[in-house]
C-alpha cells in the first residue's frame, strides 16, 4: 500500500510479523472535542457529526480483513466501532483507553494555561492524572501485543494515546506525538519498511469528504 490513500481491496490477514498492517481509528467527534476539552476517561458519546463521521468509517474498512480488533471500553470508541461495521469482531481493551488527565479532566488548554501559564500536555503533564511516560508504557504493551497476532490489526481509541502509539510503534519517545496531529474519525496506518516500524498513513481523512 506504499503511495496509497487506502488498503489493498479485500486485503488478506499478513502472514508475518513484518507484512503486518496496524489499522488506527480515532473516534468520532463529540461536544467535548469539538469544543477542545481534554476528555480522558469521561464516557462523552458522539455528537451527530460523530455518528455520521463513524459510518463514513465503513466502506473505508470494509477493504481490510482484520485478524484482531481491539476497542476502548469508552463509549465514544465502542460506538465508532459500532457504526464502522466491527462491533461483532471487536475484543474490548482497557488499555488502549485515552490518557487519564486527573484534574484537567473536561477542561481547555487556555483555562489550565490561565492558572499555568505557557502550559504544553506534552512538557507539563497534568495533575493526579497519569504521566506521558504511564502512557507510553501503556502503549508499549500494547505493541507488544499486537506484534503476536498473524495478520492485521484494527483499533478504535483516542487521540491522545494513538499519537503515542505510534511514536512508540517508531521506536521514539512518547513526546514525539506531540508532532502527530490526529482528527476525529480519522484512519492511520503502522507497518514495517523491511525490518523497519514506520508510518504508512496518517490522519487520513478523505472518507469524511465523500
């Protein structure tokens, strides 16, 4: 799938750890993200437009065949999946849930930054919530999971987390996600160049433009 905007039609399961395709699928929109709220562990559903974003979702997946598929048990995720077409193959995964931001839970960044001035997620961290490097080693297990099962990979998470993931996936520091910016409803691709764990896809989002 080198150069392309999607999957090889009907693509078989991958036969080896270095043909493996890991497909990344942020949820939907909801109030809480299109308002730029940090939404953690709060279960926020989708609003209209994530509804519609997340059948958008279905044609575009519908060209893999998935060994594995993984969701958030958030509900914001399990309903993207939902309207994607793959809840009935979809294992729920309290790992790949979003980072937990303790007391910045449900705010912006200018209302944390009025008491913290020129406060950044990636530098600062949040209060009684988890640390970027709580999060990376969440997705560093993850990784190690999914590099275990023969064939290709889909999961529905968040944005946050899949941005660390994929850095962790290249082998670079969680605070590379900072540089990762990712949509909602957007599809992202990780795979291998030879022996390499690389990027294929990122924050695609040309089926939400019909």
């Amino acid at each position: 799938m080198t150069g392309s905007l999607s999957a090889p039609p009907s693509r078989s399961p991958s036969t080896g750890p270095h043909t493996q395709r890991v497909v990344l699928v942020r949820h939907g929109e909801t109030e809480w993200s299109r308002t730029a709220r940090h939404t953690g562990r709060s279960d926020v559903p989708l609003d209209p437009e994530g509804e519609a974003q997340a059948l958008r979702l279905g044609p575009r997946l519908r060209e893999w065949r998935f060994a594995a598929v993984l969701c958030s048990p958030l509900r914001r995720a399990r309903r993207t999946c939902e309207l994607a077409g793959l809840a009935d193959a979809a294992l729920p995964d309290p790992e790949i849930q979003e980072w937990d931001y303790g007391s910045y839970e449900g705010r912006t960044a200018d209302e944390i930054r009025g008491e913290r001035p020129g406060w950044v997620i990636w530098v600062d961290g949040v209060v009684g919530g988890e640390s970027l490097g709580d999060v990376g080693r969440r997705a560093d297990s993850v990784i190690e999971r999914v590099r275990r099962v023969e064939g290709d990979v889909a999961l529905f998470a968040h944005g946050h987390f899949l941005r660390i993931m994929a850095s962790r996936w290249c082998l670079l520091p969680p605070v590379a996600g900072e540089r990762l910016a990712l949509s909602p409803a957007s599809l992202s691709v990780l795979g291998y160049e030879r022996d390499n764990p690389v990027v294929w896809l990122w924050d695609d989002t040309c089926h939400l433009r019909g």
